[in-house]
C-alpha cells in the first residue's frame, strides 16, 4: 500500500521510507575576487588588494511530518508490525484544512491544542485548535492507507554560508593567506518542525528548538603561509 508521499509498508499503514521528500531545493554559489590593486604594489596595494569573498545560499520546501496517533500508532492500528521490532509511520487522517507552516509568535491557544510545551513562544499554526480539529484516528475498514511518511509539509528553510579570503604577497614565492569561514552568516534562526501528535494535544504545534543542521552562526578562521 503506497501513501502520497511514496512510503510503503505491510498491510494498511504506510512505511517511513520518503521521509526525505523534499519538493524543491535551490543552491546557488558564487567565488568573487575584488580586481583591485591585483599587483599589491606599495603599502595600499598589500591591503586592499587580494580579496575574495564565496557565499553559498540554500534554499528547501519542507520535508513531511507524521500527525501521530500516540500509543496506538506506529506499529499494529492494521496489524502490519510487531511493536517490539520496527515501526511504521501511521498518521492521523486529514479532514478538514491544514495550513502550511509558518512562524507564529505568542500565539494564545483557543483550546487544548497548543495550549502548552511551548518553551520559545512560538507555534507553527497561528489557531493549533482549527488544525488539530481537522484530523481524526484512523478507522478499520474506512481507512486504506496512513498517509505515507506524512500529512503535511513542515517548514521551509534557507541559509547563507560565506567565506572570506585575503591572499598577501611578499614577493615571487612568499605569501600568506587569510581566510575566515562563516557558516549561517546572517544568523538565521530555522525553526524545528513541531510534534503532531492527537493524542498529545497540548504540545500541538509547539516549536521548541531549532532544526537540526541549522545551529547559530560559527565563525572558523585560518592562515596559510606558502614560500
């Protein structure tokens, strides 16, 4: 049985192959060297001559997020796994609308959704109640698949990587090279995707950290001496 996102598994429920779907990625580079003062002559020459900067943007749509259906999810709703060995993503069924997710701060639960397990403030659905109201348990008989790996598509998520280099001349063969490498230069927070789970309705939406990969801005720095 596949589910729409690809994944595949024994009986009913959907496997959690797939859980790297992403729709759409970009990168783009760049390597650019200022063509100032190329000789180095004189003392302005060595200082504004020799630089180079490289920047690196990503960019991704979000991968799938599982809507979970707590304890009796994962395993035997169809009776496909044996729990003690493995599991499988068996996702609550989509009803009604679910909005893509975006950030949403301060945001004052309307109900038991996301009315707590929110340490940041921050909720990917602006009403998590409308949302968690839009999804149900699965029902034997009803139900011919799980959803894949997924209901829905998590947050989207871009970053800019940058390096800098000044290559110094001292003569024919003596030279030093200064480079600094910056990684998330802009500092960018990217939000992990929150819990869905029906059956855990107060973290419903809750943002609590930020995406693995996606650590704050890092700064390495290095000289290379060449004669």
């Amino acid at each position: 049985m596949y589910g729409p996102n690809g994944g595949n598994g024994g009986g009913a429920g959907a496997g959690n192959s797939g859980g790297f779907d992403s729709k759409f990625q970009f990168n783009q580079s760049l390597v650019y060297h200022l063509p100032f003062y190329k000789d180095q002559r004189g003392i302005l020459g060595h200082i504004a001559g020799g630089w180079g900067i490289a920047p690196l943007f990503t960019a991704q749509s979000g991968f799938p997020v599982q809507v979970q259906i707590g304890s009796g999810g994962n395993c035997q709703s169809f009776g496909e796994m044996n729990c003690g060995s493995g599991a499988t993503n068996e996702n609550a069924v989509l009803v009604g609308p679910a909005p893509s997710f975006s950030i949403n701060n301060g945001v004052t639960a309307l109900g038991t959704c996301g009315k707590s397990g929110n340490n940041l403030g921050v909720n990917a659905f602006a009403d998590p109640q409308a949302v968690c109201n839009s999804f149900r348990r699965l029902v034997l008989g009803v139900d011919t698949n799980t959803g894949g790996t997924g209901r829905i598509y998590g947050f989207s998520r871009w970053n800019l990587d940058m390096s800098i280099t000044k290559d110094t001349k001292f003569g024919e063969r003596l030279g030093l090279t200064y480079y600094a490498l910056f990684t998330n230069v802009l500092n960018h927070f990217q939000p992990n995707d929150p819990t869905l789970d029906i059956d855990s309705p107060g973290s419903w939406g809750a943002v609590t950290g930020a995406a693995l990969g996606f650590d704050p801005r890092q700064l390495e720095m290095g000289v290379r001496i060449r004669w």
